[in-house]
C-alpha cells in the first residue's frame, strides 16, 4: 500500500511537470518524460500513465531540433496515446490527451484529426450523459477545441455549429446567475 501510496504522489508530480511542458517549459518536459518513465516500469498495463507517457514524448518531438528525432518521437508519442486508449476507451483523462495532440500534430503528417473530432465529441457525448462528466471550464474548451478541429478538417460549416453550441451553453450558465 506503501508503494501505491508513493507512486500516486510520484504520479502527480509527474503530472504537474507534463502541464509545465505544455506549457512550453522544455526542462519540465524532460522531467516529466522520465518519472512517467519509471512509472511505466513500476506500474505496466497502466492506462493513465502510458497516456501520458505519450503526451510527454510528443511535447519532447516539439522541442526537438532534429527533424528525424521530431518525426519519431512524435509517431511513438501518437502510437502510445492509441495504445491507453485501447486499454481504457472510456477514460476522460485519456480521451482528453490524445483530442489535444492530435489536434496539435501536423495534419499532413499524422492524419489524426478524426481521431481529435472523434475523442471531443466522445467527451461532448459523456457530458451530455451526465452534466458532473466535464467541468464548465472542460466543456468550453473541448467545443472551442472541437470546433478548431473540424475548422482544420475543412469542415466550417460544422465548426460554426459546434461553436452555437458554445454559446447555448454559455447563456444557460448565465442565466442561472
């Protein structure tokens, strides 16, 4: 229980280092990248830590210089989010991790747009499920997201639907002040 009380603090930070990189801090990726290793090692078949094991080789392939290290660094980042979410499909954390960077990888070079439309709309489904599913903050972002997407897709017609939805949900929250 020890070990398990260890590795989820391990975890957490782990996880605050991999926001840092996303947030375009280089020396917090790296870091990330190598607890998430040792996580991987101590904890196998972990769903939550493979996804963001993948997310973090991505953000090492947007930091990196070499174009052969950004190429695969970013397939095997890609590869890995698809590997958690076949282990758990049905985990938001997941979900939202890889609808993030696939939205964010080179459309001509991974062709994951699809995959991004299809995890946005998987948590837009969840949450219109059960309202506790997304944050209000979550919800905005996946529409805003969701719409950019379908916007990269050549798809602007369902861009602009998407973002009516943003603003039907937006006034609700209003209205209830």
């Amino acid at each position: 229980m020890a070990t398990d009380s260890k590795h989820k603090k391990q975890f957490e930070e782990a996880k605050k280092l991999h926001y840092k990189g996303v947030d375009g801090d280089k020396n917090a990726v790296k870091s990330a990248n190598q607890h998430l290793s040792k996580l991987r090692e101590a904890e196998p078949g972990n769903a939550l830590i493979e996804a963001y094991y993948g997310s973090s080789l991505v953000l090492i392939a947007r930091d990196s210089v070499k174009p052969l290290e950004k190429a695969d660094k970013a397939q095997e980042g890609f590869d890995t989010l698809n590997r958690a979410i076949n282990s758990d499909p049905n985990d938001k954390e997941i979900r939202l991790l890889r609808a993030n960077v696939c939205l964010r990888l080179p459309e001509s070079f991974f062709h994951c747009l699809q995959t991004a439309i299809e995890d946005f709309t998987f948590l837009l489904d969840r949450y219109e499920e059960n309202a506790s599913y997304l944050t209000q903050k979550q919800v905005r972002e996946v529409i805003q997201n969701l719409s950019t997407a379908y916007q990269n897709a050549g798809k602007p017609d369902k861009a602009n639907a998407v973002l009516q939805r943003l603003s039907q949900i937006t006034f609700r929250e209003e209205g209830k002040h």
